[in-house]
C-alpha cells in the first residue's frame, strides 16, 4: 500500500502572489493522491486574501485539506476565511479528521492548528498568571483535539497535520530562545498516541525538514521557505520499491532522496 | 511599539534591530516573520524569504521611511515556487 502525499504550508497568499503557484498545482494529480495544507495560507487572515488562496487551491484535480496558521487568525476573520476555503472545495481541519479513499487505501488526516509552548524540558507549565495558564492551556487543549482527532479515525494510514510544531528536529536554524513560540512537545505527544505514519507542519521558516517524535513517528517541515518549491511530495507505504517511483512533470527524477 | 526620542546619535543599534523586527511583523503592508535584521560594521543587513518582489520592496521602503538615517542592505530572496523534481519514499 503506497499513498501519494503532496504537502505545503506558509504560502502567505494575496492578490500579489495569485497564479505563482498554479503551474506546479497543475501537476499535482500524476504524482499525488492529496495535497495538504499546513496553515498561514493568508498574509493577515482576511476574506479578500482567503479568496486568493481559494483561486489558487481551489478547483484542483485532487483533494484538498488544509489547517490554519496563526496569520490565518490575525484580522480575526477565521469564520469567514473558513467559509470561502469550504466554499471552493477545501477541506479546513481544527480538531477533527477526514477520510479519503485514494488507490492505495484509506487515508485518515485529522488536524489542528496547535499552538506553542516549547519542548520537553524547556517549556512553559500551566502555573501562575493567568496569561500564561491561558497560553499553556490553549495548547493542552490543542493538542488533546489531535490525539482524539487521530485516534478516532478508521483508516488504512494515519497522517497529522497541524501549523505549529510537534518535535524541535524540525527547528533546526531558528533560534533557541523563539522555539518555546514555534511548537510544543505536547503536540507530538497527541501524535504519538495514535499509530500515525506522517506528521506534516509548517510555521517555522527558517527550520529543517525532517524530524521524529520520540515514539518515532516520521515529521516534514513544509513551510514554503524550508522546502524551497511549491510543495513536497511524500511516498508513504510499506511496499516501496524504487522502481515504482514515477517522475514528477516533465522534469522529474526517478531517484528518492532517502 | 515604543518610540525613542532624538538623543545625540539616536538609539542603540539593539533597539533599532528590534523595533524594526517588529515593524515587519506588525505593518499590516508587510507582516513578515520570517526576515532576520543582523547588525554589521557598515549597515544592517535584512535577510529572509518573502513570496514576491513586491513584498521585498515594501520591506525596504518601509524600514527606509521609518529609519531615514539608518544604512539598510538587503539580501532578502523570493522564494522559487516550481515544482518538485524529487520525491521522498517512507516505507
């Protein structure tokens, strides 16, 4: 069973940026089965820029399923950006999951936006003002959403998809002191408590690619600055074989990077 | 964000760095978080990705107006938005 992952995030969309990305979209149903959308689709969350990246995700031959970032959230317009996705086809997660049947099985998506907090040993605690019990309890509840999101899903493959990070591998290049407003730890704990196959975030600009959850679960930085194209594509299954790898467009590699 | 007076040769290039930081991410004509000010001998050097040319040129139009006397460069890149050549297996 092998399922075809395209993913992205932090495209920042606005009449400016409009049609950059839509060549490579074009693409995307000979190499695969879903794209995924890891927040920050907007510069500042407002309808008018939702509508952009609905002219530009929207329409597309294969599913769409997106989480929002934190500039989704900045002009507090988040119903009405959620709308116009929903309207143009996209799926908007926030706690919850979605099923979709592609050729190498079920794949269950369940997502969540998250929220920061740090990592284990370094990180904020639920104690104190009540700012911070605020800030520390939004991510618990974030990451509680998740794991029950993941877990409730019946699907062949488990994939997570949230905006802030689940692990600090993925960091790698951002600085130390900013990691606590850039992912939790308890996000990678909800992963880990489902058997998910895929953890795709984005948020952290200046990160690295590739990490793992302490239970070892598989996480991809896609943040658009971090991958450096229009999205990544990911081959997740257990009977890989390199010969199955098909080139991507017209320019494509048969050769993987791992 | 706070203002500084006019004292002698203006404020200390940490606070310059860091009100222009956050100017970036707060103006609504820009909210950029990704672009890094770093302090050199001769200039301040913004560095970063951004979606699109606009966006870089507002970046330095905005951080000229608002420090006139402050030498600014840019190495800011707009970031490449192909397709992918290569995929990654996960088995």
């Amino acid at each position: 069973m092998v399922i075809r992952i395209a993913a992205v995030g932090d495209v920042h969309l606005d009449e400016d940026v409009v049609g950059r990305f839509r060549p490579a979209l074009e693409e995307l149903p000979e190499c695969a089965d879903v794209l995924l959308l890891a927040g920050d689709l907007t510069r500042h969350g407002t309808e008018a820029e939702a509508r952009c990246v609905a002219e530009e995700f929207g329409g597309l031959a294969v599913p769409v399923v997106t989480v929002l970032g934190n500039h989704d959230h900045q002009c507090d317009q988040v119903p009405q950006v959620v709308k116009v996705l929903e309207d143009a086809g996209i799926t908007v997660l926030e706690g919850n999951g979605v099923v979709l049947d592609c050729a190498g099985g079920r794949l269950g998506i369940a997502g969540v936006k998250g929220f920061g907090g740090g990592f284990a040993g370094r990180c904020a605690s639920d104690f104190g003002e009540p700012e911070m019990k605020a800030f520390v309890r939004t991510t618990t509840d974030s990451a509680d959403r998740l794991g029950a999101a993941l877990r409730s899903l019946d699907c062949d493959m488990l994939v997570a998809l949230t905006h802030y990070s689940p692990v600090p591998d993925t960091l790698a290049g951002e600085p130390l002191e900013i990691y606590p407003f850039l992912g939790s730890y308890q996000l990678g704990q909800a992963i880990d408590s489902a058997p998910t196959a895929l953890a795709v975030h984005g948020h952290a600009h200046a990160g690295t690619e590739r990490g793992t959850t302490p239970g070892g679960v598989r996480v991809r930085n896609v943040a658009h600055p971090v991958i450096k194209q229009a999205y990544s594509v990911f081959h997740v299954g257990d009977q890989l074989d390199t010969d199955q790898v098909s080139p991507i467009g017209q320019s494509g590699s048969q050769r993987s990077w791992s | 964000m706070t203002h500084h007076r006019d004292i002698g040769a203006g404020p200390p290039d940490e606070y310059v760095e860091a009100e222009i930081q956050r100017l970036l991410v707060e103006d609504p004509a820009v909210a950029e978080q990704g672009i890094t000010v770093v302090r050199r001998e001769r200039a301040l050097v913004l560095y970063g990705e951004v979606e699109s040319p606009h966006r870089r040129e507002e970046i330095l139009r905005l951080v000229s107006e608002r420090f006139p006397d402050v030498p600014v460069t840019s190495d800011i890149g707009v970031i490449r938005a192909q397709a992918p050549t290569e995929i990654e297996q996960l088995p």
